[in-house]
C-alpha cells in the first residue's frame, strides 16, 4: 500500500511536470492593441486659446488648455450643489447602472469558473452494488448472490498542449474588460445625459419667462392701441392684430410647458424614480456656472480615454483570442486520468490494503475528419477578428470627430451667442424706441409689429444660445471619456490606470 501511493505520486508529479512542459506556448496570435493614431490635432489648423466673450450672463470666455486632465466627478465643475445631488441620487438608484453592474459580476465569475480548467478535476464516489449471477460459468447449477462496495477517487486533467484552454480564459478576460467598460458608458451616458437635461429644463424654464415678459409687453402695447382707438388715432384692425400677435405668443407657452414636464419627467427617469415622486428643485440658467477652463486631452490618449473605444478594444482581444481557441480544437488533445479506491463484498473492509484497485490511463485524439466543420469554424473565428479590427478602427474615426464636432461648436456657438446678445439688446432697444414714437402718432402700427416679432425672436434665441454653451461643454467631457480614470465612487483597478496624468 505505501510503495502503490508512492508510485501513484511519482506518477502524477512527472505528469504535471510533463504537463508544464507540454504547455509552454499557445496557438493562435497574441492580442497587441492597435496603436493610436499618429495626429497632433483634432481640428484642421490651430486650436484657438480661448472662446467668444460677451458682456451678458453667461457671455464669458472659455480657455482650451491642452493636455488638462478631467476630474472623474466633472459635472461639479458646472458648481451646482442641485446638479451634484441629482447625479449623486442617479449614481445610486439607476436600473441601468444595476445591469451594468451585473452583467460585469457575471463576466467575472465566468472567467473565474473558466480558470478551473487550468486544475485537474478530482471526483469521489461510493457505490454499493448488489447482483445475481449464475454459477454455470464455474460448471455449477443454479445462481447466487452477491454485494459489491466500491469507493474510489478519480482525477481527470486534460493537458492543454496548444493553448486552447489559456486562449478561452483569455477570450472571457476580454469579456470581462468589455463588460468593464460598458459600465463606464453607463456612468458617462447617464452624468451626460443628467447634465444635458437639466440645462435643457434650465433653457425652457427661461424661455417660458421670455414669453410671458414678451406677452406682459404685448399686453401693454394693446392697451396703448386701444387708447389710440377711442382717440381716433388707429382703427379697429390695429387693435385685431395686436390681439392676434398677444395670442401667439400666448400660444406658444403650452408646448413649452410640456417640453419642460418631459424633461423633469425624464430627469426622474434618469435617478430611478417614478414621475410623480420626483421631487427635485427646479433648474436655472444662474443656477450653472460656465467651467472658465477646457480640457483637450492629448490625441494620443483619446483612444484609452474612451470607453467606447476601449469597448471594442476589448471585443477585438476577445476575437483574437476565439482565433486560438479554434486552432487549438484542431490540434491534438490530451487528457490523464487516473482513479485509485477499494472494493470489497462487504462495506468494512473496501479500506482494507487486499481491496485496493486503482488506474492510471493517458489519451491522445487527434481530430481527423469531422467534415470540415474545425476548419471552417477557425475560418469564421478569424472574420470574426477582422470585423471586431474593423468596428473598432470606426468608433476610433467617431471618437476623433466627436471630439472635433465639439470643440468647434464650443467656438461657433460661443460666437452665436455674442451675436445673439448683440440682436436682443439692438431690438430691445428697437421696441422701447418704436412704442414710444407710436404713442405720439411718429410710427406706423406696422413698425411696432415688425418691431414685437424681431425682439420675440431675438430674445428666445439668447436663452437657447446661454443654453447651448452649457450643454457643449457637457458633450466635451463626454466626447474626452468623462474622467472615468479618476473615479472615487467605483472599486479601482490597477490596469484601467493608464490615462493617469494625461
């Protein structure tokens, strides 16, 4: 009994140090990420220092500095403590956020369920068998019989002599890294979106105060109109379409309201409550700060910034690694077993040293012909590769031009309002000038309503103009990945560490 275990021991350490040997390389490519593109610039041309000013809420300039590194928590930059608690209550309480989560538990455990196979499997049994068998083998008449008692201990490893277990591994890693980083789009998605909704709100609340200041003034140039018409001074169809201008604009505030009842609606959305318990504050343009500095992180990093890029950097390895996995199925397969265990008629003496049996066995199969279905399943898995290569060269193309779309709508926007505040003050000024030379018979009812309708325009397009401004530098921060690298409210990982300092 000693000398048996001491064999089987022998036996199966020079097998796992066969085994060792026998899988020092893998088959198939070795994943090596794509490099970066090689550009200095996002836009044509030199970026500008800074953006338009203007001397009006919301008018002041904005400065692009390069290489800036972005805070994980880039919405306090707009320094809204509102905006800070609503993303706080969403970071909590987003069903999106659980998914994602989940399904990032769930790529993790698959890849540690798979890494089980780099172990032999051990297996224990007990059996107890009863049987009738006749005696005319031993040249006896009639039958007898008996009780077998087996327990035993079986081990089975399967070698992986190409790789193709270390290459699956490999493949759910990658799945892992891609579940990984669809949580950070989740996050990015959802801050961005909070972001963008909570300006849009900010910009529908002053337009609605627009119309109704714009209305109270309507009202007031009806009165006028109609005391010019008790004085003979105008007629009655001045005073009809100085009524229909008045229920224009009036007009106007119901789809802005619904707008506005959306975009809270969509707010709740957004922290996992439902509309009617939604019960945050209201948003204004003056409740956000415009952040005064704008990172433009460095071309070279982008492609590590981006989740989304780092998304299909992640479904590439794992198609790389499918390709080896392939290879190796094709290849020769070699799996030890071995079983050691007792058996005896009766149950006390299965542990007894006359009872002991055991088995040691090798197997080597090598696939011959399975109908070319190995080979065209390599052949799949490699354009399996050459897809994810080239998904992943598109996302790299639309990160550049996200990137590049923003940072000039950052600048012609900023443009756009300086114009715009430039228009509503020239026909502010218009209006005041026009009514009070009506009221002395010096301009036509034409002009004044010429003159109502280009300060209408002008003033609602200053609030979308502020507006804009706010929601551009949200998408830069998405566009640049959001700071994810930075996050202190999510479990840290040493490898995501890479854009440190970009």
């Amino acid at each position: 009994m000693p000398e048996t275990k001491q064999r089987l021991t022998l036996l199966s350490t020079s097998l796992m140090a066969l085994a060792t040997a026998l899988t020092a390389c893998a088959v198939g490519p070795n994943f090596k990420a794509p490099a970066a593109p090689k550009t200095a610039s996002y836009v044509p041309g030199t970026l500008p220092p800074n953006t338009a000013s203007s001397d009006v809420k919301g008018g002041d300039a904005q400065r692009f500095v390069s290489g800036l590194d972005i805070p994980g928590q880039w919405w306090t930059l707009f320094q809204s403590q509102q905006l800070n608690d609503l993303i706080a209550r969403a970071l909590a309480h987003s069903p999106t956020l659980e998914a994602a989560q989940a399904a990032l538990r769930e790529a993790n455990e698959n890849v540690a369920a798979e890494r089980g196979t780099y172990y032999p499997s051990v297996s224990g049994s007990v059996e107890t068998q009863r049987s009738r068998a006749t005696a005319a083998a031993f040249g006896q008449p009639g039958s007898f019989y008996y009780t077998l008692n087996t327990a035993a201990v079986s081990v089975s490893y399967g070698i992986d002599l190409f790789g193709g277990t270390r290459r699956q591994v490999e493949s759910l890693e990658a799945q892992s890294d891609y579940e990984r980083f669809v949580l950070e789009a989740s996050y990015l998605t959802l801050t961005s979106n909070i972001v963008t909704t909570a300006v849009t709100e900010a910009s529908l609340r002053e337009q609605i105060t627009a119309t109704e200041r714009i209305a109270d003034l309507e009202r007031k140039q009806l009165d006028i109109v109609q005391r010019r018409v008790t004085a003979g001074a105008a007629s009655r169809a001045d005073v009809a379409q100085q009524q229909a201008t008045l229920a224009n604009t009036i007009a106007t505030l119901p789809p802005l309201r619904n707008q506005l009842a959306q975009a809270r609606n969509q707010l709740a959305t957004y922290v996992g409550e439902l509309p009617a318990d939604y019960d945050a504050g209201a948003f204004t343009l003056d409740s956000l700060s415009l952040p005064a500095d704008l990172p433009v992180s460095i071309p070279s990093k982008l492609v590590e910034q981006r989740p989304d890029v780092r998304e299909y950097t992640a479904q590439l390895h794992q198609a790389t690694a499918q390709v080896g996995v392939a290879t190796a199925n094709m290849l020769p397969q070699l799996t030890l077993t071995g079983s050691y265990g007792g058996e005896a008629t009766r149950f006390s003496n299965v542990f007894n040293p006359a009872s002991e049996v055991w088995s040691a066995a090798a197997s080597l199969t090598q696939p011959i012909f399975e109908g070319g279905k190995l080979l065209h399943q390599r052949r799949s898995a490699i354009a399996a590769a050459q897809e994810a290569a080239a998904n992943y060269k598109a996302t790299v193309l639309a990160a550049f031009a996200d990137v590049a779309n923003t940072l000039i709508a950052l600048q012609s926007d900023a443009d756009a309002f300086a114009a715009s505040a430039d228009a509503e003050r020239a026909a502010a000024e218009s209006l005041r000038l026009v009514q009070a030379q009506y009221k002395t018979g010096g301009v036509s009812y034409t002009q004044v309503l010429t003159a109502e309708q280009t300060y209408q325009t002008t003033a609602i397009n200053l609030v979308k103009a502020r507006a804009q401004r706010y929601a551009d530098t949200a998408a830069l921060f998405q566009a640049l990945g959001g700071g994810w690298w930075n996050r202190t409210d999510v479990n840290s990982n040493p490898s995501f560490d890479c854009c440190k300092g970009s």
